[in-house]
C-alpha cells in the first residue's frame, strides 16, 4: 500500500512539474525572461506553503535544530542551484540537450546508493537505466541538430548533481521534519538565493506585468504566475517529497523521469503542441526503464539498508 500511493504521489508531483513549461511560455511570450518566470514560481510557491507548513510542524519545531542543513542544502542545491546551473547551461545549449544532462541526475543517484550504501547496481538496473535514458533523448529529439558547448555541459552537470540531491535529501527522515517543512523552507532560500542572483545580475529577471495567453485564452499575468507557485512549485515539491520518503531516492528518481513525458502532454493540450511519433516511442522507453528498475528494487526500509544522513550532496 505505501508503494502504491508513493507511486501515486510521485507521479502527481511529475505532473505537476510538468506544467511549468506550458503554464510559463504565454509569460515568456509576453516579454518575462525564464529566470524570472522560476522566480516568482518559487517565491509564489513557498508563501503558499508557510501556513500549511506552520500547522504541520506543530510541537515538531525541535526537528529545526537537527534538520535545519538538510533544509539549507535542499533550498542552496536542489532548488536554487538546480534552476541556476541550468539556465547558464540552456544559454551555451539547446533545451533539449541541457534537459537530457539535468535529468543525468538518475545516475548521480544510482552511484550514491552505490558507494554510500555498498549497493552496486545489478543489471536490471542498469538495463532499466539505459532504456530510460534512450527513452528521455528520443523525448528531447536530441539527436536533431545540437550544439554543444564544454562550459554548457558543465553547467549541466551541475544542474544534474542539483537534481540528485533533491531526490537524496527528500528520502532522509532522521531529523523527522514533515515534508510540508522542508519543501517550504527549501523554496524560500531558493527564492531569495534566486532574487540575489537576479539583483546582482547573474540572472537577467525582466517581468512584464501584461495579459498573457493561457490554454488558448487572454487572462491577467498572475493568474499564470499563482498557477505556476501553487502547482507547479507548491503542490509539486510538497508531494514529490513524500513521494520519494515512501520510494526511497532510486525509484523515485526514476519515476520523476515521467515529468518530461507529462510536459509534452501538457504542451499538446495546452497549447496544442502535438508530439511527435519518435517522442511517443521514446516515453515508451522511459516507462519501460522505470519499470525495469522497479523490478530490481528493494522494497524501502528493507534489512540492511542505511538511512541517508543530512550530509548536503545529492532537483525544473
């Protein structure tokens, strides 16, 4: 049962993801850079949050003083670092490409259980990581033509070891901080590690406050900005989390690959961006992979396993 709706969960929180693109292209349309378009999400999201979150850590605040790192890394790595390294690797790549090395953080993942843990990959995972990956770069179409670029693909690993790290710092429950917690505390560092970043001019965070276009519509600016803070940060970190304490960090991560194939859905009703035939083949790939490595995986919590300490190392 605690599979059942950790899979649920995960799959929710995909979706939710998954909507970011969509919801943001009738801002970005209208003249709103990206960065400022994730910064308000992340902002949005995390004000949303503090009410819920305040509630849920009732008589828990002592969990604060041993589980104030992991909120810090989260907020610093997977939030912050993440949405920063990958818009300096989408500035010297295509989407596509820094898309396919961003969610490189699977892998990141599978070498942690690896040399954290001692729990070497067995081959089903690593034919379900193989598949899933081919899978994502049919998705992307990235075999079209692509620019690379040594400074971008940096940037894009880095971005990768941000994503990692939301899936490894999400599954650790030793300091017993509510999920709610931790992905509120998380948003609002990335917020205003994001807003120094944009004030100091690393990022470009030009916004327009003018209608914008949405599912075919002319609505007000925040209406797109409140969709993106309640659903597609929100609702998206809050259910993602306690997804992967029920899945644990591999299959978790493997799972959040879905979040690319629930993207091209919205686009296609949205926006009515149809996908392609190869990008269709290729989601069949990445079901598959994640099928394969939930063959191979333990259930949580089984003998032997270790729980991930707060250690601040290894998630658009």
């Amino acid at each position: 049962m605690n599979l059942v709706v950790g899979l649920l969960l995960a799959l929710a929180s995909a979706s939710a993801f998954g909507t970011s693109g969509a919801l943001a292209k009738g801002l970005l349309t209208a003249g709103w850079t990206p960065a400022a378009a994730v910064t308000w999400r992340v902002a949005v999201g995390a004000l949303a949050l503090l009410v819920p979150a305040a509630l849920a850590m009732r008589r828990r605040w002592h969990t604060l003083r041993a589980g104030w790192r992991s909120v810090l890394l989260f907020g610093l790595v997977a939030v912050a670092g993440c949405q920063l390294t990958y818009f300096l690797a989408v500035e010297r790549l295509t989407v596509a490409v820094a898309l396919l090395l961003e969610y490189c953080g699977v892998l990141l993942v599978v070498l942690w259980h690896w040399l954290r843990r001692g729990r070497r990959p067995r081959p089903l995972t690593l034919i379900g990581t193989a598949l899933a990956l081919v899978g994502l770069a049919l998705v992307l179409d990235v075999f079209g033509p692509v620019r690379v670029d040594p400074l971008g693909v940096m940037w894009g690993l880095i971005a990768a070891a941000g994503l990692a790290t939301y899936f490894v710092v999400s599954e650790d429950e030793s300091h017993g901080m509510p999920p709610l917690a931790l992905a509120t505390g998380g948003l609002a560092i990335g917020a205003l590690v994001l807003l120094l970043a944009g004030g100091v001019g690393l990022l470009e965070t030009t916004w327009v406050a003018t209608d914008v276009e949405l599912a075919g519509r002319v609505v007000p600016w925040w209406v797109t900005v409140l969709a993106l803070g309640l659903f597609a940060a929100a609702f998206a970190y809050a259910t993602g989390i306690a997804s992967v304490r029920r899945l644990g960090s591999k299959l978790a991560s493997f799972v959040g690959l879905s979040e690319v194939l629930f993207a091209v859905a919205w686009a296609w009703l949205l926006l009515g961006e149809a996908p392609a035939p190869v990008q269709l083949a290729g989601g069949v790939l990445v079901l598959a992979g994640v099928f394969v490595v939930r063959l191979d995986e333990e259930p949580k919590g089984e003998a032997g396993t270790v729980p991930v300490e707060a250690l601040g190392t290894p998630g658009d």
